[in-house]
C-alpha cells in the first residue's frame, strides 16, 4: 500500500503462465466432467427424463456452473462442436498443396481411418450415443440447428482459404453438399444397423462420404476450391 487512501482497494495480482495455465486445465476439467456426468445419464435413463439438477447434482457443482460451460441442456450432450470447427479450421489452413476440397475429403478419410467419435458409429456405445438423439425431439432439432451453423461456418472457411468473400455462393454450395452427405451418410447408418451387417453399413457409410466428394468437386469444377 502506498498510503492509506488506497487501504481496502485489492492490488491487481499480476498472474503468471503457469497460474493461468492451471486455470484452463481446471475449467477444462470440470467441463469435462459435467459432460461426461450428463452424457451417461442421458444414457442411462433418456434425455427427457434428466435434468440440469440431476446433472449438477450427479457431477457435484452448482446449476449455475453447468449454464456457465454448457449454455443449453441439449449442448451437454453435443459437446464436440468446438472439435469439429477446429478440426475442419485446420484441415483448411494446413492443406499445403492440396486444394480445399481434396484437403476436407483427406480429413474425412483420416477421420473414418481413427475411428472418430463423430464418423460412423461403429461400436455399440456410440451407436447407443446417436440412438438418444433418435429418439429426443429437442435433441433431433438440436442437431438440426448445429448441422445449419455448421454450414455456414465451412462455407466462410472454405470462402477464406481462397480469399474469397465469406458469402462467396460456390464456397456456400460445397458447404452444403458436404455437411448434408456427413448428415445422410450418418443417418443410413442409424436406419439400417438393426438390418443390415456392420460391414456393409460400413461400406454403404464409405460409398456415400465418397460420392458426396466427388459431388462437392463437380460443384467446385473451374474454381480455385478443387
């Protein structure tokens, strides 16, 4: 203190690295935890049936602190989005020589490749997963909703890549027909995995994603997006 004006002004902590390092690593702890508390809740008794007390109660933090990481109760359960747009951001950025639609479709396939969360569910948890959302009518328009931000959002990445304008229509097109073959690849997955093999719903996934491409290609054709 420098004089007795100043007794009960709080000095300004001066915060370091390593401070506020551990600070994102606890606020990404704790979301973390209240998703993963929610998602297996949602699991066990359905959507409808919990609520964000449930879920705050179940993960020990106040209602509060899930609405401070999770603005809705449905984006507890689609907590992937920022992955997605990040995944999607540097596909786009870090393509090289690759042009913007070969460097989407080459993310696709690594993707499909590892087995990400957000291609194919192949395993019964994630099928299990996707069978929640089925069955929730404010999920499925959830999904819906972040489906149509999505598309915007790659038709602006996409514009950017080749310093276009963000509105660019080609850029917007290709969004389009890219976010909508994930959408009905995904769901002829679903639709089909009681009658149908895991293989060949897994090639008919394969077949689809491709002709989407091949697709999103002939939309770009004489453009600097392919």
């Amino acid at each position: 203190m420098t004089g007795s004006h100043n007794r009960h002004v709080p000095l300004p902590m001066a915060s370091t690295g390593k401070t506020d390092g551990l600070r994102e690593r606890k606020k990404r702890a704790t979301r973390q935890l209240i998703s993963n508390t929610a998602t297996k809740l949602f699991m066990d008794r359905g959507f409808e049936q919990v609520t964000v007390d449930d879920v705050a109660a179940a993960a020990n933090v106040s209602k509060m602190t899930v609405f401070n990481y999770f603005s809705r109760k449905e984006d507890l359960f689609f907590d992937r989005s920022d992955e997605v747009y990040e995944l999607l951001r540097q596909a786009l950025t870090g393509r090289g020589s690759l042009n913007p639609v070969a460097a989407l479709r080459a993310l696709a396939v690594d993707l499909i490749g590892q087995g990400h969360p957000i291609t194919m569910p192949k395993s019964r948890g994630a099928i299990e997963h996707w069978k929640v959302v089925v069955e929730s009518t404010s999920l499925r328009a959830r999904a819906l909703e972040l489906l149509v931000d999505l598309e915007g959002a790659l038709g602006q990445m996409l514009a950017s890549s080749v310093d276009a304008a963000t509105d660019e229509p080609t850029a917007r097109l290709i969004a389009a027909i890219i976010v909508g073959t994930w959408r009905v690849a995904l769901g002829e997955t679903l639709r089909r995995r009681r009658s149908t093999s895991p293989a060949m719903t897994h090639k008919l996934f394969l077949d689809l994603i491709e002709r989407g491409f091949v697709a999103a290609a002939s939309a770009a054709r004489g453009t600097q997006y392919v």
